[in-house]
C-alpha cells in the first residue's frame, strides 16, 4: 500500500504516516521496524536521544533506501554550529545512511542562539546530508523568532513535529503552521494509548466498525496533520495503516475536537514552565 504524502515548501515529500520509535531499543526495535518494513510502512521517526538508531540502521540495511523517509532529531543540548555537525554526522552513521530526510530541532533551548543551529541546517543542506530541515516543540512565540531568521539564512523550516492528539487538539499553534506552509506532525496522536479509552472515542470507533486507534489516527489526519504512532506488535502496526481509504464525517469530526482538554502528557508543564524546560525536560528523558 502506498501511503499519501504532504509536500513540504522545498518540494520534498513526508509520508502522512510514519512510525514512531521512541521507547523502542534493542532486539524489540529491529524486530518492529523489520515488520513495519514488511507491512508497508516507508517513514520512521527517531532522534539521538532515543538510543535506537544503530538498531533501526540494523533492520533498514538491503532496504531501498529511496523508498524511506527517515527523521531524526538534535538534542537540545547539541545545537551550536559544530555540535549539531557532529551530533548529525553521528545520527547517519548510527543509522547506516548518507543523508536524513529530515532533521530537527527536538526541543528549543533558549540558552543556544538559534542563528547556530540554521547555519549548521544550511552547511548540512549544502553536504547533501539533510533534505529538509525543521523544528519540534516550537510554540508560535518560538516560530515567530525563527521563521524570519531562517528565512534570512535561506533555510525553510519544513515541519513541526509536537504533541497533537483529541485531548490535546492544538489548533492555535497547527492553523500557524499551516498558514506559514509548516508541515505539522502530531506526536503521541494516540495519546500513549491513554485517549483511547475516552469514551466517546470508542462510541466513534463502534458507529464506524474501527479501532479507537484508527478513529484517533483519522482524526489527525482530518485535521491535515501527519501522524507517527508508536506500535510494537504486528496487529497494531498493521491497524494503523488501514486509515486512508474511509473519512470520519465532519459532525463526528467536530464532536470529536470537543474532546480536547489541552491535557499535556509529554513534558506536562512545558507550557506553564517554559523558563525552566531544559532542566524539567531533561528530566524526562532519563
Ligand atoms: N518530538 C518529540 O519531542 C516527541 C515526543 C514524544 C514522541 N515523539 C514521537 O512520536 C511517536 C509516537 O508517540 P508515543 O510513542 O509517545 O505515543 P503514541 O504513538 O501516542 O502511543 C503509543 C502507545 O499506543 C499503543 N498503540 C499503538 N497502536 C495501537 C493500537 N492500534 N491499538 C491500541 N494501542 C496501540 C502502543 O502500544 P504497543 O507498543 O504495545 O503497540 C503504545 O503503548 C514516538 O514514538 C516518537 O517517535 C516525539
């Protein structure tokens, strides 16, 4: 099955669904990307952080490497100008590839003037090692003092990639992305598996004869946003795909953007605590 794309500025294109790989490591991680390969799935969505990429480099070995979109991300502590080379160069070689489809930011960090890390995006355009490049957990405010940056720069800032799913429907912050030409990429779009317990979810998913997963993957979708689910059996992977070929109808679309709670599950008080986000999401990712 051939999954549909969204066009970034650059031209260049991201599969609107991709796998997510965050808490995935060792024998478990290349055994699903094996099986995610196998089912279909073209796009994969890891970051240094994660610890996995020598193992997805594992299971993506003999595979076309045309036919993947690969993302991968900086940590927010590598992103000065030399860092963010090394720190790239390190990531490729993980994963056994000569460029990255896509390269971002993972967190903002105010502490490192962000001018560094967009020269260091436009040298690794420039090498061929990146495609496209973009940003993660960036708030307008965030967007607002890099877009005219990277514009003088030259670079496009091709996707955000943050926390989006029916208990946390950030249309403020995706309608921004989209009127700027931002590709918006959901995270957590099943809410770790904690949204699909809402009970109007499951009413949804029974009128439609879906999962509950497939309803909150279809309404990321609706919502234009691309989704990277994580999922680590055969019987979720393959559930996940099977979102293209039906449409929630607008009502229960609505009736569903009326869930949201604006409920955080990643890094919680990010918005609250935004002063002090190194430390607390440092924290997190212990
Ligand atoms: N940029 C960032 O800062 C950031 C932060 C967080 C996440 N991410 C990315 O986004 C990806 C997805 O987010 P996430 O891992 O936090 O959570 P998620 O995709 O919302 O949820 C994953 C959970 O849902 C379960 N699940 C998957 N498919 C299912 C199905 N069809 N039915 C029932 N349960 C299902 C999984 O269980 P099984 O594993 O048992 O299948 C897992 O427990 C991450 O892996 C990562 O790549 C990025």
């Amino acid at each position: 099955m051939q999954i549909p794309t969204a066009k970034f500025k650059n031209g260049n294109s991201i599969p609107l669904l991709g796998l997510g790989t965050w808490q995935l490591t060792g024998k478990k991680c290349r055994d699903t990307v094996k099986t995610a390969l196998e089912i279909g799935y073209a796009h994969i969505d890891t970051a240094e952080i994660y610890g996995n990429q020598k193992e997805i480099g594992a299971s993506i070995k003999g595979f076309p490497r045309e036919k993947l979109f690969i993302t991968s991300k900086a940590w927010m502590k590598n992103l000065k100008f030399e860092k963010i080379l090394k720190a790239c160069k390190k990531t490729l070689a993980e994963l056994g590839t000569d460029y990255l489809d896509l390269y971002l930011i993972h967190w903002p960090n105010k502490k490192i003037p962000i001018e560094g890390t967009l020269n260091a995006f436009a040298e690794l355009q420039k090498q061929g090692l990146v495609k496209s490049c973009g940003v993660s957990n960036f708030t307008i405010r965030h967007l607002e003092e890099a877009l005219p940056k990277a514009k003088s720069l030259g670079i496009e800032i091709a996707n955000n990639q943050c926390e989006f799913h029916p208990h946390l429907y950030q249309k403020e912050l995706s309608d921004y992305c989209t009127k700027k030409g931002i590709v918006f990429t959901a995270y957590s779009p099943l809410g770790r598996g904690n949204v699909l317990e809402d009970s109007a979810i499951k009413i949804a998913a029974k009128k439609y004869g879906k999962t509950p997963a497939q309803v909150c993957l279809k309404w990321v979708l609706q919502k234009g946003a691309v989704a990277i689910p994580k999922a680590s059996s055969r019987q979720h992977l393959e559930e996940n795909m099977l979102v293209f070929d039906w449409q929630l109808s607008k009502e229960d679309e609505k009736t569903i953007d009326l869930l949201n709670k604006n409920q955080r599950i990643i890094a919680p008080f990010f918005a609250e605590f935004e002063d002090s986000r190194n430390n607390f999401i440092g924290n997190i990712f212990k």
